[in-house]
C-alpha cells in the first residue's frame, strides 16, 4: 500500500499515523522471545501475549531475552494481558485473583518499556443475550460493571500505570457500557475490527466515538461469522486498506497476510514517539503524564 492510498481516510475519521505490528499469540506453541524474534524479521512492533498455561508465570530469563531484542532490533512492545482474568465477576475470589495475576504482569513487564496494555473487562453480556428477564439482566449488566470499576481503581492505584496506557478492548458486549467507566478513570481504549464487524458494528463509527482515547487497533477478519481470521482471504470482510482509511493513515506490508499473522497498529501522531513506561525499584511503575500518542494492535 502506498503512501498516498494511506493518506485518503473517510471525512471526519481522525488523522494519526499507524505503524503495523504483528502479535506472538499467532504462534501459540512458541516459546514467546521465539515467536516475538520471528516475528521481529518484518515488523518494529510486536504486541506481546501473556497468559497462564502458555507464557505466565514467565520463565526465568524470559523478560531478559524480550529486552535484548528489543535493544537489539529496536522494537516497540505492547503488552496483552492475560485473557483468563474477570474483573467484573461476581465471585470476589476470582476478582481478587485477576488483580493480583495484572499487578504482578505489570511488574514483571515494565522492564520491556511497554507501549499499551491491551485489557479484557469480563465478564460482561449485553442484555439481549441473557436467558433470563430484561430487567434481571438489566440489573445484572449494572452490577457487573460497578465491580470492574472498583477493581480497575485498584488496579490504577496499586501499579501508578498512566491510565491512557490501559487500551479496554471492544468485546461481545455492547462497549458503550463501559462509557462512565472509561470516562471516571480516564482510560485508553482498544479497538478491535473484527470484534466490530461479528457484531454487525461499525469501524469507522467506533473511531470517531472514541477516537480522543484511541490508542490500539486489533486488525483481523471475519469469515463465515469467524473472526480472528487471517487478512486477505476470499470472503473476509475486514476490506484491510478501506478500514486503515478510515480507522487513520497507516500500511500493511504487502497488504495481505501470508501465515495467518494477525496484523495492527501502533497509533502516533506523526513525528512523535509514544511515552514509555519505566520500571523503578519497589516493584511499581510511575504515573506518567496520559497521552493518547501510543497503542499496539495485533
């Protein structure tokens, strides 16, 4: 894709540059310096996938390997955190156990100076899945995310991370309801397209609602109903260059996405370089200035 292809995005979309990156969890079965080197052959920023079973806890050395080839080959990181986490359950052993599993991956991956946390609030439904009555549900839905505001004020206070770092993730639930939460803790958000498109959304709409705390873009396909498909297959739905167009100015390699690897985006504003985050003794991360400069995608 050229320049000038990227530079054309839909009237009243938000002008940022993307820089592509690729994430680790395409490879589940690699060791994740392996998989985040592999990968580091085609892009300069990688999105990093820890989770329990596959990369957490990490073994020994693992953090180190990921810093020296970032040095090495100038990457930018971005972090997944876990996906097995519920901060809007119901049962506080669970809500406990999630925090206390965010708090130690914060810790452990400040060294790798990540550029967003990439965040699942679960579990959330939308009411019109529920089996149960409207106003049941209706009640449920508020309560459930009453806890995951609680525990992310927690989360906020016991890592110091800057707010906007935290990217929330567009799930299968409508996201508006996480508005005020969003809003009271002044969070970044994730945008996830093929997320958007299973649900029947929008992309280009999403961008604009939330475009003033976009900062990570998830780029994948939805085929057959599927998402988390690969980019460019025959009856995808992603339209890969028509949704960078209106999603900001960016490029994808190629344009397709040979392997099956899960494209993104780094957002910046042109000619600036996302904060960082700085690991500091005392196993906490400081409270930066928030910005809404920097984001990974897979």
């Amino acid at each position: 894709m050229s320049r000038t292809e990227t530079a054309r995005h839909t009237a009243g979309a938000p002008d940022f540059a993307m820089i592509p990156a690729a994430c680790t969890i395409a490879y589940p079965d690699r060791d994740l310096a392996a998989a985040a080197a592999h990968l580091a052959d085609r892009f300069g920023a990688i999105e990093l996938t820890f989770d329990h079973g596959v990369s957490l806890p990490p073994r020994p050395g693992l953090i180190d390997d990921l810093v020296a080839l970032r040095q090495e080959r100038g990457l930018r990181y971005a972090v997944h955190l876990p996906l097995t986490i519920q901060l809007a359950s119901p049962n506080p052993a669970l809500r406990r156990a999630s925090l206390d599993t965010l708090v130690d991956v914060f810790v452990r991956c400040a060294p790798l100076e990540p550029v967003a946390w990439v965040l699942h609030v679960t579990p959330l439904f939308g009411v019109e899945r529920s089996i149960t009555s409207r106003e049941r549900a209706q009640a449920q839905q508020s309560r459930n995310v009453a806890l995951a505001d609680e525990a992310l004020a927690e989360l906020l206070a016991r890592t110091g991370v800057s707010s906007r770092l935290i990217a929330v993730e567009n799930l299968n639930y409508p996201f508006a309801i996480l508005d005020d939460v969003l809003e009271r803790h002044d969070l970044g958000v994730c945008c996830d397209v093929g997320h958007l498109l299973a649900r029947g959304g929008d992309p280009a709409a999403f961008v604009r609602r939330y475009a003033a705390r976009l900062a990570h873009v998830h780029l994948h396909d939805v085929i057959a109903g599927l998402d988390h498909r690969p980019l460019g297959d025959t009856g995808g739905r992603a339209r890969p260059r028509r949704t960078l167009a209106r999603v900001g100015r960016g490029e994808l390699p190629g344009g397709g996405d040979p392997g099956g690897v899960r494209r993104g985006a780094y957002r910046t504003k042109p000619h600036r370089r996302p904060p960082v985050l700085r690991h500091r003794a005392g196993g906490t991360l400081p409270r930066g200035r928030p910005s809404t400069n920097a984001g990974v995608g897979r």
